[in-house]
C-alpha cells in the first residue's frame, strides 16, 4: 500500500492534469515550473507509475493517470467542502477589533452590512474589560471612550455620547420627572463612575445621597439588570436605543445629558493587507455613527 503521500503533490498533480501543461499549473499555485515538475517527479516515483506522457510541445495524462485523476480530484474536493464548512471561506484577510461590550452589542446587527461590501474581510471582535497593557491582544482597531478634550492625533472621533436614565417597564411607571430617580435602586457601573452624579447634578439634584444597590462591570449587564426591575442605571444614550430596537424591555426615562465624552477608532501597526482591511472597516464605521 502506497502510504503519506505529500498533499502538495497531489494539488501539483490535479492542476497539472486540468491544465494539461506545468506552466499553466505553475502559475495557477504560485510555484515555478521546476517546483512543479518535482513536485509530479516525486509523486511518479512513489507510486512507481508515470501519470504523464511528456512530448515535446504537449502533456498528456498516461490511462493510469487518468483514472487517478478521478479519485484525487473527488479527495481534494472532499476536503475543501469540510475545511470551508468547518471553517469558512478563505479570507482575504482578517482584523481584530477591540471595544466594549455594549459597542460590540451596538456593532451586531450593523456589521452586516460592511461584511456585505467586504466579504472577504474577517473580523474577530474582542472585548476591553479591564485589561492592563500585558494582557492586551494585538489588534487592529481599536473603539475607545474618551475625553473630548483629548489631544491624540491618531484617535478618530467617531460621536460625541449622551447618557440617560433606564429602567424596567413597570419601574418606569414610577418615574415621572427626575427628582423620582432618587427613590428608585441604583444600579451602577464600574467604569463609569461620574454617570449617576453627572446625571443628578445637570438636573440640580443632590449627588451625595445615592448609594449603588447593585454594581456590576458592563453596561450590558446593567442593562439586563434593569430589564429585570432591579433598579435603575444610567447609560449611553445609543446603548439604551439598541436595546429597545432589540426589544429589551425598558425604557429611558428621562432626558439625556452630555457627558463631556466621545467614541474614537485608532488604527494599529498592521501589515499591508490588515491595513487596508482595517482602513475600510474604520471609514465603514464612521458611517455607521
């Protein structure tokens, strides 16, 4: 039984046979035509069979390269069928992107449309939960919160962010001008810490008397939280929409207010391919805010 057969050979072999010419093979598999002629060589010489007759000016298939023809095209098939659904199509390429939680929940029902324009662009989204520098992932992309008195030339703003006050529906009820959100729970978010008082403070409500009943360490989670008449939290204005286009049963329950921060994309040091995919998906994103 002939046995380890070099899958690169078999792929030189098909090519060759469908082409009937090592040139053409050569430049269908990125190969020279000496690699390609080895390549057919080393196959012959395992099998002890020649499945070529060369001739000066034309290749023809031998009758035992023929019939092996049939049975390595159908086993090269066979395995691009469970590879690509198993694992996908080919990519071109493919970029990490970093954001929050949320943003990535705000991005969902949106990316399909860039991957629509860009179908052989990958995107593997990853979260930027309280990660310090050493357990970071190289990214491509990156969607921060920041300042909007930041200087970075590199960071692209992409919005300037409001926050408004959410709550479940039956809590909502309770809630008819902004001096009641003092009388329900406090669900806070760590990370954005200055939220609640900044909320009370631009509608001239004490900040001093709050104490957080729930804390959790994403919005996401904050606003199931609410869904679940747990309380209220106070939340970018843009994440409470989603979630009720989502159909997340909630309400924003007072009108919104500047936080003095932004959403902003930074590229990162990438190769050539990853720089044009992730320069298309920030100019894609843009757009989208």
């Amino acid at each position: 039984m002939k046995q380890n057969l070099n899958l690169n050979w078999l792929r030189t072999f098909e090519a060759a046979a469908r082409h009937l010419s090592f040139t053409a093979a050569s430049h269908e598999l990125g190969l020279t035509q000496t690699a390609v002629s080895q390549h057919i060589k080393a196959l012959e010489s395992k099998l002890g069979q020649n499945l070529f007759m060369r001739r000066a000016r034309s290749l023809q298939l031998t009758d035992i390269g023929q019939a092996y023809l049939i049975s390595v095209r159908d086993a090269l098939e066979h395995i691009e069928f469970s590879t690509t659904g198993l694992f996908g199509p080919e990519l071109e390429t493919s970029i990490i992107v970093r954001a929050s939680a949320a943003m990535i929940v705000w991005l969902s029902p949106k990316l399909s449309a860039f991957q629509g324009v860009h179908p052989n662009i990958g995107i593997k989204l990853v979260t930027s939960l309280w990660q310090n520098e050493l357990e970071k992932h190289p990214v491509d992309v990156e969607i921060l919160l920041a300042a909007q008195t930041q200087s970075d030339p590199h960071m692209v703003k992409l919005s300037d962010e409001r926050i408004v006050p959410v709550c479940g529906i039956q809590t909502s009820t309770k809630i008819q001008r902004p001096a009641d959100l003092m009388e329900i729970g406090v669900i806070h978010v760590l990370g954005f810490d200055d939220h609640w008082a900044r909320y009370l403070s631009a509608n001239g409500l004490p900040t001093n008397t709050l104490s957080p009943r729930i804390v959790v360490d994403t919005s996401v989670a904050a606003c199931e939280l609410a869904a679940a008449e747990n309380g209220c939290a106070i939340m970018f204005e843009r994440f409470a929409q989603q979630a009720i286009a989502a159909g997340r049963p909630i309400q924003i329950v007072g009108d919104p207010v500047a936080n003095g921060q932004s959403h902003y994309v930074i590229q990162r040091n990438t190769t050539p391919n990853e720089k044009r995919a992730s320069t298309a998906f920030c100019e894609w994103l843009a757009t989208s805010f």
